[in-house]
C-alpha cells in the first residue's frame, strides 16, 4: 500500500514541477519581451542615452554657478548636437556658442570644460580648442 501512495506523491510532484517550469519560463519570456523595444534592448537605449549625456567637471560648475548660468535640458541637448556635429568634422575641443554663453567641450566624451558668459567673453582669448560651434 506505500508503493501506490509514494507513487502517486512523486508522480503529483513531477506535475507540480513541470507546471511550475512552465509558468516560470513564461514569466521569464514576458520579461525579456517587456525587456525589448522597438529599437533594441533596455541595456542598449541606456548606452545610447548615457552616451549622448553631457557632463561638466567640477570647475565647469563651479564656473556656472558664480556667473549665474542657467543651463536647461533643452540646452543640454543642444550641447549634445553640437558635440556630434564637432565629432563629425574631427574637432576633439570645441567652443561652443550658445545664446549669451560659450562652452569649452571636450567633443568625444561631451564633456563641458568651463562656461563663460558674455560678460567674461570680452577681451577674451581661447586657446586649445580645434575648433567652434554656433547655436
């Protein structure tokens, strides 16, 4: 009499477990496919965003803030253009005019050297850059 008892515990065992596989490799696939958009997976969208992201080094903001620059996300974007269009024609430094401000990017990594103001532009001399981009 165990022999049928234990029998039928491991055979409602092996339904339960596959069942379980089932819905767990389910899950698994809704996960992957949520996972994916229309243009790549998660991981790539966020390189390519993380790519496109501007920076500034510690004296850039230190800079921004004692001359009262305000720099917006729109205007982030706009650095970030301009620093694919400075790529695109080789330029590793840029100056990049924008508005009433001037930027001194670091093209490849988008990274933002410092900032002036017009104010601070005048009489001013910019040196070590390959060349300058006009917003």
């Amino acid at each position: 009499m165990a022999n049928p008892i234990n029998r039928n515990y491991y055979q409602l065992n092996d339904a339960i477990i596959r069942q379980t596989e089932r819905i767990n490799k389910t899950t698994q696939e809704q996960k992957t496919s949520v996972a994916k958009t229309e243009n790549g997976s998660f991981q790539e969208i966020f390189n390519q965003e993380l790519k496109n992201t501007v920076t500034f080094s510690k004296h850039a903001n230190v800079r921004k803030e004692q001359r009262n620059i305000e720099v917006t996300q729109n205007d982030l974007e706009k650095l970030g253009n301009a620093c694919d269009k400075a790529q695109e024609k080789g330029i590793d430094n840029a100056l990049i005019m924008m508005d009433d401000s001037a930027f001194i990017v670091n093209a490849a990594s988008k990274h933002v050297i410092t900032v002036m103001d017009k104010n601070e532009m005048k009489n001013k001399l910019f040196n070590d850059i390959d060349g300058a981009v006009f917003l």
